[in-house]
C-alpha cells in the first residue's frame, strides 16, 4: 500500500521540522509549507490524502485556508491545530470544513489517531460515492418493466453486481423473470463478451445430465458415437446459466460442486480434467433452504451457488407494475396482431390488481394475449379476461375466530394463523417465515409439531 500524503503548514519551521521526522517515521510522506497561500498552491499542483494545519499563522489564516481548501476539495480531510481551550475557534473550524480539530502543543499519538480516523473517513466516502455513481449511471434492462419499490431494489441489486462476475443464484416463484433477470446479470458484468449459456436442468433426464454439463469422451456410453463438449466449456469465457437447479439429482450435485470446487471439468468417461472459465449463474422455484433441511439439497453446494442472491417478488407484491406491464403486453401484442387496442378500462384495471396472479408475470403475459385477441374494442374490458381472473373476488382470510360460538386455545389459533400463511404464499417456508416473524427453524419446528411435512 502506498503511504498517505500529508500537507502540513505551520509558520514556525522548527515545530515543521519536528513533525516532519514524527510523521515520516510512522510511514506517512509529508510535504512542509510554511503559509496558508503555500498549501494552496501545494493543493493545486499535487494530490494529498489529508492536510493539517496551524489555526494563528501570519497573512491567511488556519480558518481561512481550511475554508478554500474545502471548497476546491470537499473529500479532503483537515485537522486544524488550535490554541488549547478555544471552544469558539473549535467550532469555527468544523463549520469551515474542518474534519477535526486538535489543541496546541500537538500530541503525536492523538494527532495519528486522528489522521487515520479522518484517513478511514476519506476511504468511505470515495467509496460510497464510487457506489452510488454505478447505482445511478445503471439503467435498468430496457425490456425489465416495473417500478414498484421491489423492483427498485432488484434493479440496484443489480447496478451492485454489474463490475463483479460474482456467482449468482435467482430465486422467486415460476414466472416471475429468473430467466430474464439471468439475461440481464450476463449482459452487465465482466464476461458479457462471451456467450450465455441456458441449461434447464429439469429437461432433460438425470442420466443425460452428467454428459451435458461436462460433456463425455467417445465410447463412454453406447450412444455416445463422438466426443462431446459440454455445456461448461461451451460457456468458456462467458456465463453459464442453470435453470431449475433445485431439480439436479444429489449423484450430479456432487459433481457439480466439484466442478466449480476446481474450476475443472471431466468429461464423462475421460481420465483427463479440462480447466474451464465460465461464470455461473442458477436459479429455481424451488425453496432450497429447505430443500437442504430436508437432505434434497446439498448444503455445500447450496453455499457455492447462492453467493449473490437475486430474490424476485411475486407479481402480487409489485402493486401497479401489474398494469404497467399489462399496458407494454397490451401494445406488444396489439402490433403483433395488428389490432387497434391501447390499454385497459378501468374495470379490466382493477382487477388485474386484485388478482393473485399465481403464475406471476407469464401469466400475465398470456392473459393480455388472449385479451388482445379476443378484443373487437380499442380497450381491454373485463369481458376480454379469462373467467377465473374476471371471477376473482379478492382473497378471502378465513380468522379463525369467525366462528364465536368456537372457543379456541391461543395454540389453535396459532396453528391455523401459520396453515393460512403457508397456503397463502403457495407452500413456501421461506416466505411464510418472513411474513410470520419467525426464523424458519421455529417455524419449522411448529410444523413438525402439527405433523405437518
Ligand atoms: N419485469 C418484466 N418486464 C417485462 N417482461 C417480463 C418481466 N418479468 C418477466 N417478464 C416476461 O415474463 C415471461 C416469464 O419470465 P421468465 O421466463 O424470465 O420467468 P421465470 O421466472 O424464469 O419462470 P419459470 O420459473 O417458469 O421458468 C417472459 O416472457 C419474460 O420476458
Ligand atoms: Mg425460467
């Protein structure tokens, strides 16, 4: 690392020269001015980590330097020496920009103390602004609809993980854009130059699985005519995307995990282990927390998998993007069948948002298919909606104290409570946790006690 550049202005030499050999002895490289208009030229012509100065010096001022050094360079941090007890002159400091300030004569351990306080500080800031600069140059993928704030929060996720290719695993209900959001993760990091390679590892059957992912050597079984590259080296210099990966049965998790233990493949049947460069990106429907609890899972490569974890909210949880993705089908489609629709009736618009939508955004997309199809208007109506979203009347929250004349124990109501929920959010624990309030150990714990599996 390289030392920290100090500026240091005093108008007594002597008191310069002591602080010269102190600093520079704890591995600071320090740069002596002698005058206010000094530093600032000093300031113009080189790069400093942080100055410290003398407040009473002849001609400019310690206040006043601090002042103009602030204005030109905001994330520099200055300590101001003060004669000791000077409240007044303290505070002035601060408000000119002053990182801090230390009482005259200077204590070395409490002016270093200080120094790499205002030095850690600095770090943070530069930090932070470098993140929130990436946050607000990235524009969300063009074809990604929706402004809900959990789609905010997807998209800054996703502003985070453009300059890393760190290893991603997407999670949310069928439908909701794993798929899509893969795409996007591939397109903005480092190894967007290369290809994305889409797996669905549900798709094919498990004995095939091994010499897709890996690839096979002639002669490793009866139909295997030629060598084979797998879908690893295929991806080589880009990323590979594992779709339902929840679906992977544990004989091909193991193999896996050591693939991407040592970034090496063996082709089934081969003695000879390839290297390979590719970024892996998986996703599932699937609640693999608790696929690993139940021993469906491997925990070890649940690990390895899941480093960034991408979670998409349900379609019902993103409030309006409903209607603003029913508005970008609507047109979508209207071009494709050459129809004069645009956009929906208000009747039609409510109730795409009371609708549950089990099937999320897919579903969507279909129902505005068909509605567009269907339409001999020039907007959407209720009519042009599949019945069971026409018929939809809102969820029903059966409380368990419906009945009065049914007296229940506080743990009786409790467990229907937690059977609602967990029907609620289609069976996963994860999320019926997360809206209980509970860790998913306890909720676990209160299932099995309902023999509930
Ligand atoms: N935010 C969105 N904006 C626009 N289109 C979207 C959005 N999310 C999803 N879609 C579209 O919805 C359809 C389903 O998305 P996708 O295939 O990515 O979902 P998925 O989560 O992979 O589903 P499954 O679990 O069934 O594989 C796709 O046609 C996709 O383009
Ligand atoms: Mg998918």
């Amino acid at each position: 690392m390289q030392p920290a550049r100090l500026l240091f202005i005093d108008d007594d030499v002597a008191v310069c020269d002591v602080m010269r050999t102190t600093l520079t002895h704890r591995g600071f490289e320090v740069v002596c001015v002698n005058s206010g208009a000094a530093a600032l030229a000093a300031l113009e012509h080189e790069e400093f980590d942080a100055v410290v100065t003398d407040l009473n010096m002849p001609g400019m001022s310690g206040l006043e330097l601090c002042q103009r050094a602030h204005a030109s360079w905001p994330n520099l941090p200055i300590v101001l020496v003060t004669a000791f007890g000077s409240m007044e002159t303290a505070v002035a400091a601060i408000r000119a920009g002053a990182y801090d300030f230390i009482a005259k004569p200077i204590q070395t351990q409490e002016l270093l103390l200080t120094l790499t306080r205002a030095l850690e500080h600095r770090k943070l800031k530069a930090e932070n602004q470098q993140l929130r600069e990436t946050v607000a140059r990235f524009k969300p993928p063009a074809d990604m609809i929706g402004d809900s704030a959990a789609m905010q929060e997807l998209y800054s996720m996703l502003a985070r993980l453009a300059t890393t290719d760190a290893t991603v695993l997407i999670t949310g209900e069928s439908g909701t854009g794993k798929e899509l959001v893969a795409q996007a993760v591939h397109r903005s990091g480092p190894h967007s130059a290369g290809q994305l390679v889409a797996f669905n590892c549900a798709a094919v059957p498990d004995t095939m699985l091994e010499s897709e992912l890996f690839g096979h050597a002639r002669g490793a079984f009866t139909d295997a005519k030629s060598n084979r590259t797998g879908l690893f080296l295929q991806a080589n210099g880009g990323t590979l995307f594992l779709d339902e990966i929840g679906e992977m049965p544990l004989t091909t998790q193991v193999k896996l995990l050591r693939a991407l233990q040592e970034r090496k493949v063996r082709p089934v049947g081969s003695d000879r282990e390839v290297p390979f460069d590719a970024r892996l990106i998986s996703a599932t429907s699937r609640d693999l927390e608790t696929d690993v609890s139940e021993g469906r899972f491997r925990e070890d490569l649940f690990y390895r998998i899941n480093v960034v974890r991408l979670q998409l909210p349900p379609l019902r949880a993103r409030g309006k993007d409903a209607l603003l993705l029913a508005e970008h089908f609507i047109a979508r489609f209207a071009q494709q069948f050459k129809k004069p629709v645009a956009g929906l009736q208000p009747a039609a618009a409510e109730r795409l948002l009371t609708y549950t939508w089990p099937g999320n955004v897919r579903e969507l997309q279909n129902c505005m298919e068909r509605a567009v199809a269907l339409s001999q208007g020039e907007q959407i109506t209720l009519e042009d909606l599949p019945a069971h979203v026409r018929e939809f009347e809102g969820t029903k929250f059966v409380l368990p104290l419906e009945n009065p004349t049914e007296l229940l124990s506080m743990d009786e109501v409790e467990k229907r409570y937690i059977l609602q929920v967990l029907q609620a959010v289609g069976g996963s624990r994860t999320n019926a946790a997360a809206a209980l309030g509970f860790d998913r150990r306890t909720l676990y714990r209160k299932l099995k006690s309902y023999g509930v599996e």
